[in-house]
C-alpha cells in the first residue's frame, strides 16, 4: 500500500516530468519516492488526503494564466467506473488485447448497450477477478489469440485460472455468456483462445446465450464483428438481462456533442510552461487502455548503427531495406533472446503533423505543454491516456494515429463535430454502409485520416482537446530480432524493408464512390487542392518502416519493449534446423546463424532456404550468409536460394523446398525443427509442400504441436 501512495505522492508533487517519462520513469519515480515518503504520519495523510478529495476540482492554474485550448463543455461520465456501478451492470465484457482490436469491440458494445436499454460495463481481463468474475450474471468475453495460440499479454493470468486443475463443473452456475473470438486464419490455431474460453466456461456450468463469433484479422475482421452482432446479439443480451417487449430504444437518438463529450474522463488544458499546468493528483501515470500501456512500459533506446541491405537501393519508390542496431545495454530490465520480437513505436511525419496542427488551429502552439485534469463530474481515478506533461507537437507526432482511417465507430464520434447537417448526414449514410467504408480503408485504396477529414469532415470543428482524446492511439509495430541474444546482449538488430503499395487515384475514388451510392461533400474542394495529381496513383508507405528506413540515423532515441517470440532454437545441438524465408522474412535466421557463430559450431546441420527477387539487387545479408558458410567450424551448413527475376519462369523458395523434399523428410525424421517466417501466402505455400514431402498434413499438424514447426507469418 504505501509503494502505491508514494506512487501517488510523486504523481502530486514532481507532474513534470523531461518529454518521454516511459517505463524508465515509472521505476525512477518509485527509487525518489522512497526518499519523499519520510514518515508513516505523512503517508497515512496523504492516503486519507487522497480519499477524501475524489469529489474535489484539481488544482487551479496559476493567476492570470488561462488556457490556450480545452475541450468543449465536459459532463459527468461514469465510464471506467469501478465498484459498485461496474457490479451493477447488466452485463460483463471482459476482452483480451494485444493490439488494441478487442478492447475497441468491447467499449463499442458497451455505447451500443445504451441504445438497448442495458447497462454494461467493459473489464480488462489484466484485472480480472476470480470471485467477482463468478457472480456476474451475463458475461461477454471478447478475447483475441496471440502468436502461435497464446492469449495476449493482459489475458494470461485469465487463462491461467480458466484452464486450471482446480476448476470444477457448477463453478459458474447462473452464469449466461457469450463470446467473440479474434485470430487469424493463416495461424494453424485460429482464434484458439475464443474456442477454449468459450468450452470452458460451458464446461464450468454457464450458459451459451449466443453462438461464438470469429473475426479474421487477414481479412476484414471488424465485418466479422458486425456481421456477429447483427445475427442476434442483442434480442439474446436482452433476454438473458430479463428485458421484455420490444426493443425500441434501439436508434431512437441521435448522438450529440454534448453526449461525446460528456463521455470523455479527461479535460486537456494546455500551457506555454510546464508548471502552469494543473496538478490533479488523481490523474495518474500507466494508459488508459491497452495501447496507452505500452508508452509507460516502454524503454527509450539509441541507434547505434544503421545501413542499406540491398545492393541496389531506391528509397523513392519504396525499394529499400535497413539493418538497424539499438543499443539496450543501459536498459537491464529489457529481457530478450534471440529472434524474440521487438516493437517500435513509430513517428509521423512531420508534414503530417503540421496539417493536423493547421487543421486544429495549434500551429503557433506545438511548442506548449498539454496536460490533464479530470472532467467534471468525474470523482475516481483516471488513466492518463499517454505520458504528460508533454509538447502539443510530441502528442501529436508519437500518441495519435494520423495516418490511418479510424474505424466506423471512432468515426461516428468525430461525425457529431459537423457543423453542417447535410454533410453529416452523408458522413452517417456512409458509415452504416460498411462494405462500402470497408473498400475505402482497404487494400488499394487505403484512405488516410488527413483524406476522411478533407472528403467527409471540412466543416467539423474540434479542438485540440476532445481530439487528443478521441483520435486512435499509435500503436507500435513489432519485428523479428535479427541478432543473437549469446553473441551481444547489449545490442538488438532488426531487419526492415519499407511497406510500400500503389494506391488509387484520388479523382477514381471520388467517381467509384460516386457509383457506389455516396458523395464526399468535401472533393471538389481537393480535387482542385491536388490539380494534376488528383488523377496519379497515390504511395502508401507504412508510417514505421519509413521511419526506420528513410528518418532514423544513428543517434536518434525511439521507444521500443521486446516481446517473447515462438523461434526458439532446439535445446538438443544435435537436431537439424531447416530455415525458410523470403525478403525480410530472413531476420530470425540471420539470428539465428549469429547464434550458431556464437555456439562455435554447436549444430552440425542447418540450412537455410532463402527467396529474393535477384541476387545482385536485394540479396539482404548476403556476404554475412557468404561467410557462415566458411568460417571453421561452420556457422551455417547450406544456403539454398531462389531468385525469382533471374529466370524466364518465376522460383520461389516454396520451389525449392520441393526440390529438396527427400532431404527434408530426412532431416524432419531425423528430429529437425523447422521455422518459417515471411507473407502468409508464402507461409501457405510452404506448408503445402512440406506436407507433401511429409506425406501428409497430419503429420505436420503434429510437428506444431510438438513446437517442431513453427511460423512467423504477416
């Protein structure tokens, strides 16, 4: 308890904090606090000081300040209470989140909840409960699996407690439930923690109210959902909180300004100084959601090293591949092995951030401070939603997703800020529409957040408040380490090719959306904007590998936080590693032969199957391969390649793995693991022909679950 208060304490007296108080912080503030804390008496005060001021205004800006820009007016909202009102509500929905998606279903089905005359409250599973848990009576569990079937990081512990020998059946009697499973079909266990969350709790005496829904990341995941809810949700929710008759407040009321802003549990001031911002000490450091976690975990890291993989470079057009070296000697606490995955939180760029600056009227004020107070109304703690004090342009740049289309939902917030009727009924018209908006945010097309703003938004007024709290955060990308935790623990490698894709037109989009039933009120304003280039293909760059590809030197600090991976080497020396990959799909495997260097010969066979387009152009670590397989002993066995432009007929790696399907089978009954990173097309095509040189899918299905066949596919 008094780790909590001294905590508290320092959130109270030392709020501003150097840019960037990440999980290094969060370890410092507890080594001062220590010292702060002098006497039980001042902790005990503290404590009861906290107790007793849950319904008091923070702490007032100093005289004669006033704040640049705030949020519209801010009504009472109990969202994210806990206690009472979260044990009172109708029904439960607890999710597990890795990248944010099934946190978001969550709180959507909560506002929907409203709408059907029900109370909801939304549990992140990391706070969990056992004996609260088992007497809800009707239970939503939106769970997504991650890897190679594992549950996400803050679902764990659930599952733990789910599958543990000490459950008995009638353990949830009285209990209806429901669940919404996500996963990705190219993984062999497919939403697996959905299927056992969802047996499990029918095993342990609940009862299925509604048929288990599946969402397919690789396709269009947020259409499963829908197409879920719309099959019966909502009539089965409502019989098993004991609603009768008709629902009709169903879409009865339209969602106002004040209802959006009203649910927010943060009012954002913002000052020319740190200090003229308002200390109030419930407002306090760790995310207020799954994505807001990750910037208080996170470790700031220097690059040490960067340089071009490929032999012939064209960063313009996208053709370009980076080896990047962080060096993580002053972060102890970072614990990684070889091939683990390492997330990047990524940047925007800066002519991104100077539009949303413009367009939010904060242009002269990037150089501020935003900071946070509760809204009023709002008596409990509250979860900062990323790390203040901070600069508007910091927010801006490293916390808010500019680049991507937010979903229908985030949308729908944004919708209500139109200050012209026509337009937002044309902006709602599109979103009930979701095959539509679907081809929008799609592959091809890929409309970005600065383009909903120009074609849909242009007389939306919000300030840069209310958007720092309505925007999508920013999530990190994860890549596969490509160095060896035995050969330099104090240095992590990575391997990244720019993500790049040809997009429509922007004057195509506007005449196929046209045809499809919707205007854009906002496109002859930039058609004009745009001139000749409205009708020139558009370039999506993925907004973290162009970071790393195109801005990162070396000296440069980004976030980053290693996650364990399923590439782990066999403990056994003596069993055979056969490696495929294609492009940077190879960054486990140059891992990988770096271990092997390190082990100093340890394994005497691997071979690595390796696909590029052709060998003088994008050949990635081609002289380190070169040379594994001549140093005494041999770090690498054999190199097999496949460049797929340096012939009439197209080879890919899946080709040669045909070639060499009796070599393999050998290898495989010999005790060999195999590992497969790279597309998931790719990923499919291997495991088809791996199969055939097995005999049989069987037997490969049997290799995943004895962890000797193991993918990394995106």
């Amino acid at each position: 308890t008094h780790s909590n208060v001294c905590i508290f304490y320092l959130d109270l007296c030392l709020p501003f904090l150097p840019r960037g108080h990440m999980a290094s912080d969060r370890a410092d503030l507890i080594k001062i606090g220590a010292g702060l804390v002098l006497t039980a008496a001042v902790v005990r005060y503290l404590w009861k000081w906290c107790s007793s001021s849950g319904t008091s205004s923070s702490s007032s800006s100093k005289p004669g300040s006033t704040p640049l820009l705030v949020n519209g007016k801010a009504g009472a909202s109990s969202n994210g209470a806990t206690g009472s009102a979260t044990s009172e509500a109708d029904i439960h929905i607890y999710f597990g989140s890795q990248s944010g998606t099934a946190e978001g279903f969550a709180n959507e089905l909560k506002e929907e909840a409203a709408q059907h005359d029900m109370t909801a409250a939304v549990i992140d599973l990391e706070d969990f409960e056992p004996e609260e848990f088992a007497t809800n009576k009707v239970v939503i569990l939106i769970v997504a699996t991650y890897g190679e079937g594992d549950p996400t990081d803050n679902a764990v512990e659930f599952f733990k407690w789910l599958q543990g020998d000490e459950r008995h059946p009638g353990e949830l009697n009285g209990m209806k439930f429901c669940v919404f499973a996500l996963g990705n079909r190219q993984y062999v266990n497919f939403c697996s923690c959905g299927k056992v969350g969802d047996e499990r709790f029918e095993e342990l005496g609940g009862v299925r109210i509604y048929e288990k829904g599946e969402g397919d990341d690789d396709q269009n995941i947020e259409e499963d959902f829908e197409q879920w809810k719309e099959n019966g949700l909502w009539p089965a929710l409502r019989q098993a909180v004991g609603k009768v008759g008709d629902d009709s407040n169903e879409k009865n009321t339209r969602t106002t300004i004040e209802d959006v802003i009203g649910s927010l549990q943060l009012k954002a001031e913002i000052k020319e100084s740190k200090t003229a911002l308002p200390v109030d000490p419930l407002v306090q450091i760790g995310g207020s959601d799954v994505l807001g976690k990750w910037y208080f975990q996170a470790h700031q890291s220097q690059v040490v090293q960067e340089y071009e993989l490929r032999q012939v470079a064209d960063p313009a057009s996208g053709k370009t591949t980076k080896h990047i070296d962080f060096d993580v000697k002053s972060i102890p606490s970072l614990d990684w092995r070889t091939a683990d995955n390492l997330e990047v939180l990524p940047s925007n760029p800066s002519d991104v951030v100077e539009w949303w600056a413009q367009r939010l009227d904060v242009s002269d004020s990037l150089g501020s401070f935003v900071g946070f107070k509760r809204a009023e109304g709002v008596s409990r703690p509250v979860k900062k939603p990323f790390p203040t004090p901070s600069t508007v342009e910091d927010a801006l740049t490293l916390y808010c997703d500019l680049c991507q289309a937010p979903t229908k939902n985030q949308l729908k917030k944004f919708a209500v800020f139109l200050t012209d009727e026509e337009e937002r009924d044309t902006l709602e018209a599109l979103l009930e529409d979701r095959h539509v908006y679907h081809w929008l945010t799609g592959d091809g097309v890929r409309i970005t957040f600065r383009e909903v703003f120009e074609l849909f938004l242009s007389s939306a007024k919000i300030d840069i408040g209310t958007f720092l709290q309505l925007v999508p955060r920013q999530r990190s990308r994860p890549y596969t380490i490509a160095s060896s935790s035995r050969e330099d623990r104090h240095t992590i490698g990575l391997c990244v090719g720019v993500v790049a894709e040809e997009l429509k037109p922007m004057s195509k989009i506007v005449t196929e959306l046209k045809s499809k039933g919707h205007a854009a009120p906002g496109a002859s304003a930039l058609l004009a904007t745009l001139g000749s280039e409205a009708s020139t293909p558009r370039q999506f760059r993925g907004v973290c590998s162009t970071m790393l590809c195109t801005r990162t030197k070396k000296s440069d600090r980004l976030w980053i936080q290693a996650k364990p991976s399923t590439f782990r080497l066999p403990r056994k020396s003596s069993a055979p590693v056969i490696m495929i990959g294609a492009g940077t799909g190879v960054a486990p495997f140059r891992a990988f032969v770096r271990e092997f260097r390190a082990e100093n010969g340890l394994r005497p066979k691997t071979i690595l199957f390796f696909g590029c387009q052709k060998s003088d152009t994008d050949f990635l670590y081609k002289d380190e391969f070169t040379e594994a397989l001549s140093t005494t002993p041999k770090a690498l066995g054999e190199l097999v390649t496949a460049f797929s432009r340096e012939q009439e007929h197209k080879v890919y790696v899946q080709h040669k793995i045909k070639e060499r399907a009796a070599d393999i089978a050998a290898m495989v009954r010999d005790g060999g693991y195999i590992f497969v990173c790279g597309a998931t097309a790719m990923g499919a095509s291997i495991r088809s022909e791996v199969a055939a040189a097995l005999g049989s899918q069987d037997y490969v299905s049997r290799m995943v679950t004895e962890g000797r066949f193991v993918e990394e596919l995106w």
